[in-house]
C-alpha cells in the first residue's frame, strides 16, 4: 500500500512479537479521546472496493495491521491503494487475478470477505481458508451455500475455495437465502455479491451489526440498490455495475467501549469523540448498572465520569443488538473490582475465555466452567507479567493493568495491533504511565516515576 503514513513497519514484521507493554498503574486518567474509524467496517469496505471499476476514497480509516494486511490482499489482487492520514483511495479497475494470496488470508479473516465482491465482478474466485484470532471455529459454509444459492459452483480443495460462475454472462443470480444464524461475515459477503447480481436478493436473519448496515450504506453510495440493513432482513435489487464514491466509516464502537472501560477501572473523567451512542446502547447500559456515569454531549460525543462504587452485573453475549462479545474481556477486567460476584456468558464463541487465567495472574478471582465465568470482586489488583491470547483479551490486559498496583507487562501485542488504533499512545495522551519497548531490553529499563514520565514524554 503506498502510503504517506503507514504503519510502522515493526507491527508487520516478526519483530513486532518480541515487543512488550510496560504499564505502572494506579494513575487517573483525563482529558479527549479522538476514537478511530471502525475497524470492522474498514476491513469490508475496502474489499467492497472491488465491487467498483473505478475510483473508491475511504475516510476515517484506522492504522491497524488488519488494516495493512488487508490492503497487502487487494494490491496482490491488481488494486492501486494510496494512503494519507486516515485516506485511502482505492482504484479497482483492473483486478488482474481471481486468486488471492495464501500467505495473507490465513493471517486475517475479514479478507475471505473478498470472495463475494471478486466472484460478481470476475465470474470466479479462488480464495483461501481464513485466518485470524484463535476465538473459536468461525466456518464459512454460511458464506458458501448463499453463493451456492445464488448460482456459483464452489469446491473446497486443499484449504482453497473455488467458486465460479458457469454460463456466458458470467453474472450471479438473485435469490431468497435464510442464513442458520446471523454471521456478520456471511451477511457482508453476500450482500456485496448481490449488488452486482442479476434480479432480486432477500437475506433472512442477516446480521444486524452496524457495520453492515455502514457497508451498505458504502455500497449505496456507489449506486446499489439495498433496503433493510440493519433489519434480519435485507432485500438487494443488483445493478450492471457500481461507480465511483467517497465515503466516511463510522466511529469504532468497540474502541469506544475500551475506553469507557478504561476510564471506569481508573475512576477517571474523559471525553470521546466522535462515537455513535446508538451503536452503544448495552455496553451504556451496563456501565450504568456497574454504577459508572455515563453522559451524553451532543450526538457523537461520551463523557465517563468516576464511579462511587462499582458493583458487580451479568452479562450475557448475544449478536447485536445485544451485548457484543467483543466488549466480554473489557469487561470482565472492570468486575474484577467491583463489589459482589458477576457472572459472564459467552454465547458467541467457544473458546473466548482464556483471558480469565491471565486476569488472575494479576490478583482477580475468577473460575471458568465451559463458556461461562463466574468473577468474585477483589479489592486490588497487582502488576505482573501475562500474555495476551488474542485481540480483545489484550486490551482487557491493558485495562487491568491501568488498574493495578505496581508495573504490568503485557506480551503478545500483534493482537493488539491487528484491531486498536496506536491505543497505547492515546492513553499516553491521557496521562497513563505506560510505555512499548523490546522485550530483550525490558529488563533492563530503569522504572523510577521520573524515567517513566521521560519515556512517555519522548514517544
């Protein structure tokens, strides 16, 4: 991706794992937090980007390594990217191959997304099995039976989708497709392939998430013809071809969250903005009822205030609009130290718990049966090592670590990366005590109050 503000390039490397997060908690936070672009959003809309023949520019687009990996898959593919600041501007006139990299897909899921947009642009595709966080089984046999029903023959070979078209018009067809359960992912990529599709699509139980209904409103801005995203239903209308568009991405939900959270374990008052309260109404509602205030300025704009207390609460994941799992590990970091006992079900994934062992590595008291866990308030936490198992139970570390007496490091930060916005240097910005060396020179650090203020200074 030629870029004039690229990632650095330690994120993408092998290096990348061999850095830490040292944080020294116990510090309030304060002050305004500018939250990115969705990264759910930016990852689809960029392969949506394939569905136009022309010229795409994508704003409020975040830095994340999701982000880069994704725009190394479309450039692999023949697409011409260009990055500045949170632009990017994507040019897919020439998609020169059917097939996607190997090598890139397996590391990141949200690029199998790609499959819809190629198949009803080209008549085929071939793209690999996916990648990304170790959450649980996410199959893609939702995705493949709505292609199916939409006409493409698809075989899975050697850990390669093969999808194509027959006939000479190389065009998919509109069809009626019940999904067995609302996956965002599914829901994406057929509603991408329809738009280019000849006749009618109707999507039963799709996914409600606000980052499809943020992809279709992408895709109507280049002359698509969707109605009901957003709803279980969602009935697309194809057209011959797509144009050119310029397009914001909405405010990311779950950064949004982590900083709420943040702001609530710290007893801190912050500011965020800009962020879609609407995209927020159970992780609000649930910050109320731990006790923490939540205030809304305006339309885009949160403000945390400190809690008196913190109280414990269940939660259940649900798709949306429920609970998002995503918000699961931030919060199970925050009842760590509320009063009471809480109880969190994980109904989403099956294997999105492995952050409770880590959690109690820094003082919490919480015991895993299958997908539930059963969390006991303490007083405190305290700082020590712990590794972060994937992208969201990194961020619960963080959060935990702000927390916490004494100093916390936190290993494993390609999770991190791949989906938070430089969060380390927005809480820096906030007044946390926390800083990313080499692992191989952590140890050797000096930690006085006054050095740690000096490193932050300098970053």
């Amino acid at each position: 991706m030629n870029s004039s503000s690229s990632l650095p390039e330690d994120k993408l490397s092998p290096e990348a794992d061999s850095s830490v997060l040292q944080i020294w908690g116990g510090h309030s936070l304060q002050g305004h937090v500018r939250i990115s672009g969705a990264k759910n959003s930016a990852l689809v809309i960029m392969a949506g980007a394939l569905l136009c023949s022309g010229d795409c520019r994508i704003r409020n687009v975040p830095l994340l390594a999701d982000v880069e990996r994704m725009g190394q898959v479309l450039s692999a593919l023949g697409l011409s990217l260009t990055r500045q600041g949170d632009m990017l501007d994507i040019n897919a006139l020439d998609i020169s191959t059917s097939k996607a990299p190997y090598e890139l897909v397996t590391q990141l899921r949200a690029s199998f997304f790609a499959i819809g947009p190629i198949l009803a642009r080209l008549g085929v595709a071939q793209m690999p099995l996916p990648g990304g966080c170790a959450i649980g089984a996410r199959p893609v046999d939702l995705h493949v039976r709505g292609l199916q029903a939409m006409g493409a023959e698809v075989q899975i070979e050697h850990g390669i989708c093969n999808a194509y078209v027959p006939g000479s018009n190389k065009r998919l067809q509109g069809a009626k497709i019940y999904l067995d359960t609302p996956s965002v992912g599914a829901t994406e990529t057929l509603m991408m392939a329809a738009t280019l599709a000849d006749g009618e699509t109707i999507i039963e139980n799709a996914a409600r998430e606000p980052e499809v209904v943020d992809l279709a409103n992408f895709c109507n801005s280049m002359g698509a013809k969707i109605q009901g995203a957003g709803t279980s239903t969602i009935t697309i209308v194809g057209v011959e071809k797509l144009h050119s568009t310029d397009y914001t991405i909405i405010p990311d939900r779950i950064e949004t969250g982590t900083f709420l959270v943040a702001g609530a374990i710290t007893r801190s008052e912050l500011l965020l903005s800009p962020v879609a309260p609407d995209h927020l109404i159970p992780v609000i509602a649930k910050l109320r009822d731990i006790g923490v205030p939540i205030i809304e300025e305006g339309s885009d704009c949160l403000r945390v205030l400190p809690a008196e207390k913190l109280r414990a609460t269940d939660i259940d994941t649900l798709p949306h609009p429920g609970f998002p799992t995503d918000m699961q590990a931030p919060f199970m970091a925050l009842l760590t130290l509320a009063e009471g006992d809480s109880i969190i079900n994980e109904s989403v994934f099956e294997n999105r718990l492995r952050h409770a062992s880590e959690l109690n590595r820094l003082g919490a008291d919480i015991r895993v049966k299958g997908n539930t866990a059963f969390v006991r308030g303490v007083p405190m936490l305290s700082g020590a090592p712990v590794i972060g198992t994937d992208l969201r139970a990194s961020a619960a570390l963080v959060i935990a670590g702000l927390a916490a007496e004494g100093k916390t490091t936190i290993q494993g930060l390609k999770h991190l990366d791949r989906g938070y916005d430089r969060l380390d240097m927005k809480l820096q910005q906030l007044g946390a005590k926390i800083i990313r060396v080499n692992e191989a020179s952590a140890d050797a650090e000096l930690h006085s109050n006054h050095q740690i203020s000096s490193a932050s200074a300098s970053i």
